[in-house]
C-alpha cells in the first residue's frame, strides 16, 4: 500500500494534467453550447472526429499528425455543415446532428466488424483511456488549447465568429485524449450547473467543478482500479448536482 501510495502522483500526473487541460477549454465551449441550445453537438462532432481518426489508421494505414489531420478535416467538415444549417434558420437543425452521430458511430462498427480487437478499439472511443495519457501527447495538446482558451476568453468577437472551427479543434484532441463520454460529460455538466450564473462567475463556477471532479474522480479510479473514463463521467455528475444543490440551499 504505501508502494501505491507513494507512485500514485507518478501515476495520475499526466492524467490530471490532461483533464485539467480539456476542462479548461470545455467548460466556456459547453455554455455557449448550451446559450445556443445545440446540445449533441459535442457527442456528434466527438464522434466524427474519432471516426476520422480511426478511418486514417484502419483503412489509410496513417496515424500520428497525419491521423490527427484527417480526424480534423471530418470534424470541420461536420462542424460547419451544422453551422450552416443553424444560419438557415432549421429547426431540424437538433435531428440532423442526431442523424451524423447515429451515422458516423454504425460506421465506426462496421470498420471494426472483421477486427477481433474491434470491440476494445471501440470501447477505448468512447470510454477514453485518459490514465494512461503521456506527456508528450499533454504537452501538444497543450499547445492548440492555449490558444483557443485565449480567444474564448479574451476574444469574444473571434469566438462567436469562428466557434465551429474552435470547437472542431478543441473536440478533435479531446476525443483521443479522454473518449467522447467524457468530451460529452466536460462540456455539458458544468454548463448545466452554472446556467443560471452569467459572464465570467459563471465560468469560473464551472471550472470549480470541472477541477473537482477531475482530480476526485482520477484518484478515487486509480484506488479502486475502475475504469477511469466512466468514473470521470460519474464524478462530474456528483460534483455539478452537488454545486447546483448548494446554489439552491443558499437561495432558500
């Protein structure tokens, strides 16, 4: 025990830092998914990024930034399909994002259909394996989201004029990074917690608990060996109804 204890900072650091990293840029990228009431926007765009990503590697034979590149051209390419539909006005605009995620999701399955490791490719997809992150892949990371984080903070005419691209980016390294469940669950709880809170509060709120429930819910993985993706899903969940229970306490 005091083996584990003393190698689990080792352990957890570069996983941390990674979740830290994505919900930094998340959480002001969900409340404006949110403010425009696209909601499966985020589970769609994942979806299509990670199966561009595993388009490149199975069929094309390209991986590292070659895969990456592909991966964003399908996320873009998607990311402003929807913007073009929300400038049209559709009010279906909520159905045909559904459509692509159901889509891209079947076809993600039928590449892996004759692959005897299909099914773990596909669980790796959509669960992440955020524990076993590298630094190397933190640190690059790192540079496309420090950019984008300025802009979302600090350029809100950029922002607003080139949020499809921003966020084609941002879900891109995410999906790779910690699976499309928890690109979903960094995006949208937080912004649901603070809906009710406006500007930066709001934002900072958000990064309260998108802080907590990453680091409660590497550790609390790393004790019980559970897999760390769907316990960093459940973890934001505790953490945003715990931050909206104490908002309502407080107003009573």
């Amino acid at each position: 025990m005091e083996l584990f204890l003393n190698g689990l900072p080792g352990l957890i650091a570069p996983a941390l830092a990674a979740g830290l990293l994505v919900a930094a840029t998340h959480v002001p990228l969900g409340r404006e998914v949110l403010k425009r009431g696209i909601i499966f926007l985020d589970l769609a765009v994942a979806q299509i990024a990670g199966l561009g990503a595993i388009a490149a590697a199975v069929l094309l034979g390209l991986d590292g930034i070659a895969g990456q590149i592909i991966a964003f051209i399908c996320a873009l390419t998607a990311s402003l399909a929807f913007s073009w539909l929300e400038k049209k006005g559709q009010t279906t605009q909520e159905a045909f994002i559904g459509c692509a995620f159901v889509l891209a999701a079947s076809l993600v399955i039928l590449i892996f259909s004759g692959d005897p490791h299909g099914g773990e490719e596909v669980n790796n997809l959509l669960a992440g394996q955020i524990l076993w992150v590298q630094w190397k892949a933190v640190g690059l990371t790192a540079m496309v989201y420090i950019p984008i984080l300025y802009i979302l903070l600090f350029r809100h005419d950029l922002a607003k004029r080139f949020f499809y691209p921003l966020f084609a980016a941002s879900i891109t390294l995410s999906v790779q990074l910690v699976g499309i469940y928890l690109v979903f669950a960094s995006l949208i709880l937080p912004a649901l917690a603070t809906a009710h809170v406006e500007g930066r509060k709001g934002i900072m709120q958000g990064w309260c608990i998108a802080f907590a429930a990453v680091f409660g819910g590497l550790v609390f993985s790393a004790f019980t060996d559970l897999p760390s993706g769907p316990t960093l899903v459940w973890s934001y969940a505790i953490a945003a109804v715990g931050a909206f229970c104490v908002y309502r306490i407080r107003r009573v």
